[in-house]
C-alpha cells in the first residue's frame, strides 16, 4: 500500500493479525506507529507458506528474495529483531524449512558485520545448516543486502553461503 508517496506494509505477530505498519520514504527513511510491538513481530511476502521459506531483515530485501527465488520470506524488520522473529516463526511453522539471508554489513561503522552476526544467531534457532549471504564485486559501503545484490550496477556474486 501508498500513502502519498510513502509505502505502506503491515509487521504481523504470531496470530497472522497486524499489530503496526512501517513506512518507507522513497529517500529510504523508515518509521513505525508510535506505541505499536515490534519485537517478535514479522512481515510477509508471498502468499502460501510450504516446506521451504526464508528470513531476512528488510522489505526491500524480502521482495528481492521473493522475486529471486518465488518462495515466502519473511522479514524481521531490523538486525536486532531477528532472533526473535525466528523464534516466532519457529513456533508457528516448525515443519518449515528456513534459510537465514543476512545483510552483508561488510563496511559498518562499528567494524563488526551485525547483519551476519545476528543472521548468524537467528540461524541457531531454526537449526538450519546455512546462511545465504550476498557477496557484492564493489567495494563502496552502500551494498548490503539481496536488493542491492539484485540492483547493485557492478553486480553481486551469486549463489554465495555459509
């Protein structure tokens, strides 16, 4: 959905009902309804759920993952929710078989990899054997994730994991 020139998508919780939104400037700005839960809480690409699905942090990089690979992704809002998304989606789809996709946060200023890291720990809770991270041929900060992967100009490796 749009609301001006802003896009609209709903953040789920364990019962499938909307509990807030988050807005996405077309500068790339995001923001939630003041008060609303965010912790645990998911979105969703893609309409059925089958026995393969995958998380990862953003919805841009979700619609990337969903159009790559025409399968449902969800979407842990930020790094730090990922943990406890996937133990959500854990309770609600334990016969789902998860594949984690990481940001590659190669060039953060803290110099730790958070994407990784925390993609790393949300990978223990589903007890998957690998990450799916992308690998990018430039070397400029501003790719991180599978929608830069998809649209990066210099192009992204494909089919890297962990």
């Amino acid at each position: 959905r749009q609301i001006g020139n802003n896009l609209v998508v709903p953040i789920y919780e364990e019962t499938g009902s909307i509990v807030n939104l988050q807005y996405i400037s077309p500068e790339g700005r995001k923001w939630f309804e003041k008060g609303a839960p965010k912790k645990g809480c998911y979105g969703k690409v893609g309409k059925s759920v089958t026995d393969d699905a995958y998380l990862c942090e953003g919805y841009a990089t979700a619609v990337s993952l969903h159009l790559h690979t025409n399968q449902t992704v969800f979407w842990g809002i930020d790094a730090g929710n990922l943990v406890p998304a996937a133990q959500k989606l854990k309770s609600l789809y334990s016969e789902v078989c998860f594949t984690v996709c990481a940001d590659n946060d190669r060039y953060h200023i803290c110099g730790e990899n958070v994407g990784l890291v925390e993609a790393e720990k949300a990978q223990l809770v589903f007890s998957s054997k690998h990450i799916w991270f992308p690998h990018f041929r430039c070397t400029h900060a501003d790719c991180t994730d599978f929608n830069d992967w998809v649209n990066c100009a210099e192009g992204g490796n494909k089919n890297d994991e962990v």
